[in-house]
C-alpha cells in the first residue's frame, strides 16, 4: 500500500522516485520536511501531490520579510453581535502546509512556525488551539539567493527530519514532460484517507528494530561526536530521527524489519542538515557512514 | 588503552603481592625483583600499543621467574591470576574494546586450559635440571635457628609466629606433646662462651643407606640457610639428596634458601646415628671441655665426677637443678663476656632454653660425661583438617635447644634441661603453658589452618614430584630404552598440540561471535578471494549488488544470500531449527570452490 503512494505520486513528479520515497517516508515518520531547491524545480507539485493522494488539507504560503506571526496562526476576530472574539485560524491549520522560501521570513515568524510545529498546538490570545492530525510541514529554502534572508539557525534545522534537495530531473523525465505525459497535482485522486495514513504511522513507528540495528544506529551517532570528525555533533533527537526515518524506509521498501541499508539510504536527508549546520549541498554523511561498519 | 594498562597494573600488583616471600640470597630473586620494579617503572611511561604488548610479554616473562622461585601454593595460585590477568591484557589490546570483562578473562581462561595439557607433558617428562643457582652458606640465619649458640649475648628474645615446619603423618596421629623434639642442628664444639657445629661430615662416598621405601611421614619446612632439615631423628629419608651425618643431623645437598618438601620412612627403627659406638676421638671430642673460661660451673661439675657412673652423675645434675631457684624468661638480660655460663648458673639464674642447654651440656662436660647441645624445635601444634587427617605446625617460636648424653649402651640420650624448670614450656597440656597458643581461635587462623594444610598436600603431590618419581615414571613408561625420551616428548607435545589447537578454535566459536556472523565472515572471505572488498561502510545488499554487477553469474547466490543473511540478523528471529537450517543455507549459496569455477552458472 506505501508503495503505491510512491507510484502515485510518481505520476506527477516524474523521474524523482527516490525523493518521492523520502518525501513519503519523512510523512510516515511523522515528520517535517525541508526542501532545499531552486523555483520551479517541483517542490509545491510534491507537497500538492502528497496531500492530495493522502486525502489531506493542503494549504501553501509563501514567507515574506514582512509576514506576522499572526499571519500563520490565525486572529480573534470581534463579533460585534456579541461583543466577543472569535478565533479565526490562520494557513497553520491544515494538515499539509507549504512554507515557501521560509528563510525569507523574520526569525519571529519562523519560531512560531516551528513551535507549532514542534508542540502541534498553537496558543492566540491565551487560549491553546489544536492543530489538525496528521500535521506536516513542508519548508522550502532556496538555497542560493542569499540575499534579504534569515537562514534558519542550527537549532530549528533539527526540527526538520529531513531535507531533500529535488534536483533537475533526468533527459527522460523532463522529456515525458515536455511531452505532456505527467498529470496535473490537481488532477491527482486521493489515494488513502488520513485514517489510512495514521494506520500506515502507526506501523511504521513498530516496524522491527533489532539491537544489531540500534548499534549501527548508535555507531553512526557516536562518531560524529567523536574529536576529529568533521561537523557538528548529532544530537540525540537527531538519532531518534535516524531511525524513525529508517524504519519508515523500511515500510516503503515492503519489510517488517530494519537493516543497515535502509539507515544508509535516509542517512544523509537526516543528517545532512544537522551536520553542516544547513549549508547548501553539503554532504558530511558520506564520512559518516564510511566510518561505520555497514556489513552486520 | 586504559583498561589494557589498568589490567597491567592489576597484574605488577599480583606479582608484587609475591615479592615478600623471595629469598634475596638467590640471585634470580634479584632479577625477579628487578623485573617488577622496572616493569612498573615502563608501565608509567608506557603509552604506544607496541609497549603495552610488551608490558603483557613482560608480565608473563616475570610470572614464570616467579614460579620457579615460588612453587608452593599460595604464590602457585597467584602465578595463574597473573597469567591470566596478562592473558587478558594481551587479549584488550589485540581484539579492541568490544569485549566484555567477562568475556576477556573467559578467553584467558580458555587459553589457560588450552595450555594445559603441555604444562602436563612438560611436568611429568621434561628432564628435571640439577641445583642451577648456588647460595652462599652459612650467612646470618633469618630463622629461629642459627648453627651457634651463645648465651648471654642476646639480650631478650622475640618470639617469631612464622611458619617454621609442617608434618603430615601417613599414620594419622602425631607423637605425643612431650616427645616432639625436632632435631636440626648438633652442637658439639664448646670454647667455653659458645657452642658451634663440628666442621661438616666429609663428602659422603661409596654407598648411602638404601632408602625408605615407603613414606611415613611428610615434612614441609620453610626456606633457610641452614643446610640441614629438621625431623624427628628416627627413619630415613626417601630422597637421595638427603643423607643422615653421623651426629643426627639430616643433611640436605641441595641448596638451602628454599621451601623444601621431603618424606621420610621407617620411622618406627631407632637410627643408626644414635646407638653406633663412639670412637675415641669422638669421646675426646665430646668431652672436650676448656678449663678455666668458667671456673665455678668448672668446680660443681668435677665434684659430681668422683666415683659415679654417668647416670647418677646425671641425675645429681637433675637434682641441682631443681634445687636451684632458675626462672624460664625470655628477657633475661646479658651476662658477663668473662664466665658467662658462671654468671648464669650462679647469679642471674634467669634463661631461656639455649642458657640451660648450654649451661647444662658443659657441666656434663666438667663431670666428664660425653654431651653435645640439640638445637632444633620442640612441639608444635595439631591442626585437624577437613576431610580427616591434620598436620603438626611448628612455628619459629618453637624453636628450643636441649642436651644429648652418651651413656654406655644407650647410646645419644635425650636431656632437656629446660623442662626440668619451666615444664609448661615443654608441655602445653600443663597449665601456665604460654599465652600464644590460647590465643590461637578464631575463623581466620582456622581458614589460614587449613590453608597451610592444603599447601602441604600439594606440596606432597606436586614438590614430591621430583627426579627419582620422574625417574620411576620414565622407566615404567619407556623400560630401559631412556633414549628414546626425546621422542616422547617429541610425540607428546605433539599430541598437545592436536589437541590444544581444535580446543581453541572451538573456544574462538564460542567466545562472544555468534554463528550467523561467522557464516557472513565466512562469505565475505570467499569472496575476498574473487578480488572483492567490501568499500568503508558499505552494507551487505549494496556489496553484493556491486560484486553481482561484475560477475552476473553470481547475482542469484549473492542476492539470496544477502536476503537471507539480513533477514536472518534483522527480521524476527525463527526457531532453533529455522535458525539452523537458514545457516546451512547461508554456507551453500556461496560455497567454498567459488573462485574455482568463476564461469560456470550459479542457480543457487
């Protein structure tokens, strides 16, 4: 059944399986993902195309340097009937939100994006509003146009589980497109329904991590600490996120179990960003899992 | 690291816990010493893994010093903690930190007894090697004992609590407290301050006495510098480095300085030391007397010469005695260089053994009665062991001097003076015996008891081991053709080896390395030996994959085999058989003939 979502969405992302998987994966680990790319690369058509074949709400905005917080979360409006506020909620409250350019925003508006993101409730004048379930953010930076920005600092970068970079696509793929072959993301059917993608979070979080596995897990984290090791130490959220992202690979790939190489393959989109302290393109990973024995 | 070099301290500990018992008369003890001082002195510094396997070469290197010089079995135990303790250092260093503690000191373990059957080999059939380290003679006794006696020269005596002897009897019981006198030495010459020994027996020549053929009693004595041993004066030994000289004393040609175990036989026949004839020399020898160094004991003694056959002359001596108000001390302060023996008997009147032996011996002497002062020890305790039997311990502090007699057709007669006046000293049973002995209870001088006991049988078995035991086992083994030993060995070791090498394997299989990791080890050598290497941190899917891209024929085996292995160390684990089977399988798909047949079509 993940599979399929894979398949799916693949129908309008051509030729991007692998970020698609990921992308897919990061939902199932209950995640949040940040994608780093150029305009136009795909990124709102693999948001799109993800909500929709979930059945989830999908709501986008684009990050300016004058967007409020309140313009995330929603305001009490009065009713002059009453004499009272009523709370109207902002973008935040949808299942999948598109943050566009995130790092165009001021650092307020960012820290309340990620603390709704990180507490999934939010609090306006006092009260505490739940946001939906399943709730994921999609945050897309542009990585190269540095100006008039507020890269997102080291600490909120952790609050992503992955990021994904989506890449130009190959000959083919751009050729299928050009050629028409790939279908609109609003002309995607709903697949599942957010019952079915609570279910698929479900298994994915009791998918069969044996120790052998941890201790991988734990060897890769542990050498990024060590005195020598070029990046910044992973944290130990940042494990966690390894191997939940690693279990939600392993779904995908149609196992109940974990081994190495599905760690191997959400390695660098967890730790990358963690590592380099979000610098664009960078790949400390590799020395990472070079450093590990992988043959367990 | 740390761990490598806190095990190496733990194992210089050890081997310094062994360091008191050392006899610094043998030059190997010196290099012994040497070896641990330095080698603690390198483990300061030492910090290369080069130096720190050294440090564990050294360590083991010092542990066999020791064991040579230290066989009992105190310092035995402790030899094997050291080895082991090196062992595991070794071990660290060479397989890294993966390793529990646990599992560390069973793989010594396991190394320990894979050696064992050689360190048996070796035991029963290596030649034993003659005396190697000669001792200077004769020095400063450390012992109760020294081979003079001089009274009024030491001032007050402390009683040492060592370990002196231990006696096990075959018969079960020991003899009864008043007749444990211990022979050592025999003092027979007198220059009327002190008493020594005569100049040793010539080298014995032609042929000794037969030996005892069976053991009666088992001895146990703690190193010393004397070359004599103690025992009872009656037997023979079964050993035939010890010899009986004709005074009485057991002789022992072997260099003293160590602990010696040793049996003796026969000892229900009174020896001929004690009834062959005196010769007239040894008459003249044994009364030699010199005249005026102490005049008054001079007078008493020839007064009680005229007209009384030496019995009578012995018992007026008795009655003197205990007519006089002597007092068993062990301060009795000194005498008079001039006359000591005249201050004693006359004045002071205060001694302990060596004054009444030696002031007695020399009146004998003036009453013209052959007579030679004993020194040796006198009781010792009876330590019940577990598991029946017991042993007689004799302490440093029971070290005594008495007199022997020449009496016509008697032949040496025992006379202990001392006893005439302090009873209790000779006989614990009475009351007033010494405070020592009462307050010998308690759970830890029972376990140390017992302990000792232990150390005596293995000394009994192991020590007792010795060239004519090999000897005997030799000729039962190879008859008369001795030149053949070398072969024997030869096989024997060999055999150890056949044995030792499986013994280890299978100890590598067990130690921490399940099976299912070693049927991957298994498949990645083989297909090392196709030129493949797995690249740093590759996982098993993705190198089997790349070995498949080059060797198509192969991509079958190498998938199933990944599969198989992954699921078996990933998924849920099947039973015991499931377990087994898919084993047997993960051995197949890739076999061992791999390389042999690279074109031919794997279906798996």
């Amino acid at each position: 059944m993940p599979q399929r979502v894979v398949e799916h969405i693949g129908r309008v992302l051509l030729g991007k399986d692998r970020e698609i998987r990921l992308a897919v994966a990061c939902l199932l680990a209950r995640g949040h993902l940040l994608i780093e790319d150029l305009p136009g690369m795909g990124k709102t058509t693999l948001a799109e195309a993800l909500a929709r074949s979930f059945g989830l709400g999908f709501k986008r905005v684009h990050f300016t340097s004058d967007l409020l917080p309140a313009d995330l979360t929603g305001i009490g409006v009065l009713q002059p009937a009453s004499g009272s506020f009523r709370f109207q909620p902002g973008p935040l409250f949808s299942q999948v939100l598109l943050a566009d350019e995130i790092n165009r925003a001021s650092p307020r508006t960012q820290s309340a994006l990620l603390e709704a993101m990180a507490s999934g409730r939010v609090s306006v004048d006092g009260v505490s509003h739940e946001l939906p379930r399943p709730f994921c953010v999609i945050a897309t930076q542009n990585g190269q146009d540095q100006s008039g920005t507020a890269p997102l600092p080291e600490s909120q970068l952790d609050r992503f589980l992955m990021r994904i970079s989506l890449g130009f696509p190959a000959r083919a793929a751009e050729l299928a497109l050009l050629a028409g072959q790939g279908l609109g993301s609003e002309a995607l059917e709903p697949l599942l329904n957010p019952a079915d993608l609570e279910e698929l979070q479900r298994r994915s979080a009791a998918q069969r991590a044996e120790p052998a596995l941890i201790a991988y897990v734990l060897d890769l984290v542990q050498l990024s600490r060590q005195a020598g090791f070029n990046g910044a130490p992973l944290s130990p959220r940042a494990a966690q996120a390894l191997l939940a992202a690693a279990r939600a690979w392993s779904l995908l790939e149609g196992r109940e179990y974990v081994i190495p190489a599905d760690v191997q393959a959400v390695l660098a989109a967890v730790c990358d960003h963690r590592l380099d302290g979000g610098e664009p393109g960078s790949s400390s990973s590799r020395q990472l899992q070079a450093g590990v024995d992988g043959l367990r | 690291m740390r761990r490598v070099r806190r095990l190496h301290w733990l194992g210089l500990g050890l081997l310094g816990l062994q360091l008191p018992g050392l006899d610094t008369a043998l030059p190997l003890s010196w290099g012994a010493i040497a070896l641990v001082v330095l080698g603690a002195l390198k483990l300061r510094e030492a910090r290369r893994a080069a130096e720190l396997r050294r440090m564990s070469l050294l360590l083991l290197v010092a542990t066999g010093v020791m064991a040579a010089l230290l066989p009992g079995l105190g310092p035995s135990l402790l030899q094997v903690l050291t080895t082991l303790v090196a062992l595991a250092a070794l071990l660290a260093q060479e397989l890294g930190d993966g390793l529990l503690p646990r599992q560390l000191l069973g793989r010594s373990f396991r190394l320990l007894a894979a050696a064992l059957p050689l360190v048996l080999v070796l035991f029963l059939l290596l030649p034993r090697l003659g005396p190697v380290f000669s001792v200077p003679l004769n020095q400063a006794a450390r012992t109760g004992l020294s081979d003079r006696i001089e009274p009024g020269s030491i001032a007050s005596l402390v009683a040492i609590d060592a370990p002196a002897v231990r006696i096990g009897f075959e018969a079960g019981q020991p003899p009864a407290e008043p007749e444990r006198y211990w022979r050592v030495l025999v003092l027979n010459r007198f220059d009327g301050r002190r008493w020594e020994r005569d100049a040793p027996d010539p080298p014995f020549r032609g042929t000794r006495p037969p030996l005892a053929a069976s053991r009666d009693e088992l001895w146990l004595a703690e190193p010393s510098r004397l070359p004599l041993l103690p025992w009872s004066g009656r037997g023979q030994p079964l050993q035939s480095e010890l010899s009986v000289g004709s005074a009485g004393e057991l002789i022992n040609d072997r260099p003293p300085g160590e602990r010696r175990g040793y049996a003796l036989g026969a000892t229900d026949r009174t020896s001929d030391w004690q009834t062959a004839p005196l010769s007239a020399g040894a008459v003249a020898a044994a009364t030699a007397f010199p005249t005026g160094a102490n005049p008054r004991l001079e007078g008493l003694g020839a007064g009680w010469a005229s007209g009384q056959s030496p019995e009578r002359r012995l018992e007026t001596a008795r009655q003197w005695f205990l007519s006089q108000a002597f007092r068993y001390t062990l301060q009795p302060g000194s005498l008079s260089s001039q006359a000591p023996l005249d201050a004693f008997l006359f004045d002071t009147q205060e001694g302990f053994c060596e004054h009444y032996a030696a002031a007695f011996t020399a009146l004998m002497r003036a009453a013209g009665v052959p007579a030679r002062v004993v020194a040796g020890y006198q009781g010792g305790r009876w330590v019940p062991q577990l598991g029946g039997g017991g042993y007689l311990d004799v302490r440093q502090s029971d070290a005594h001097a008495w007199s022997e007699v020449w009496l016509a057709g008697v032949g040496w007669q025992r006379v202990d003076p001392t006893g005439w006046v302090a009873p209790a000293r000779i006989n614990p049973g009475l009351p007033g015996s010494t405070e020592r002995r009462a307050a010998e209870t308690g759970p830890l001088v029972w376990l140390q008891q017992q302990w000792r006991g232990l150390d005596l049988r293995w000394t009994g078995w192991v020590l007792g081991f010795n060239r004519q035991a090999q000897a005997a086992l030799l000729e039962r083994l190879l008859g008369a053709r001795r030149d053949w030993l070398g072969l024997l060995l030869l096989a024997a070791v060999a055999f150890c080896l056949a044995v030792t090498l499986p013994l280890l394997r299978w100890g590598q299989n067990r130690g921490g390395v399940d099976p299912l990791r070693r049927e991957l080890e298994r498949g990645l050598v083989r297909l090392r030996r196709l030129g493949f290497e797995p690249t740093a941190g590759e996982d098993l899917g993705g190198f089997c994959a790349r070995v498949a891209a080059d060797r198509p024929e192969l991509r079958t085996p190498l998938r199933r085999f990944a599969n198989l292995y992954l699921a078996q160390r990933f998924g849920p684990p099947g039973s015991a058989a499931e377990q087994r089977a898919a084993r047997r399988l993960l051995g197949r798909l890739l076999p061992r003939g791999l390389a042999a047949r690279p074109d031919q079509p794997e279906t798996g």
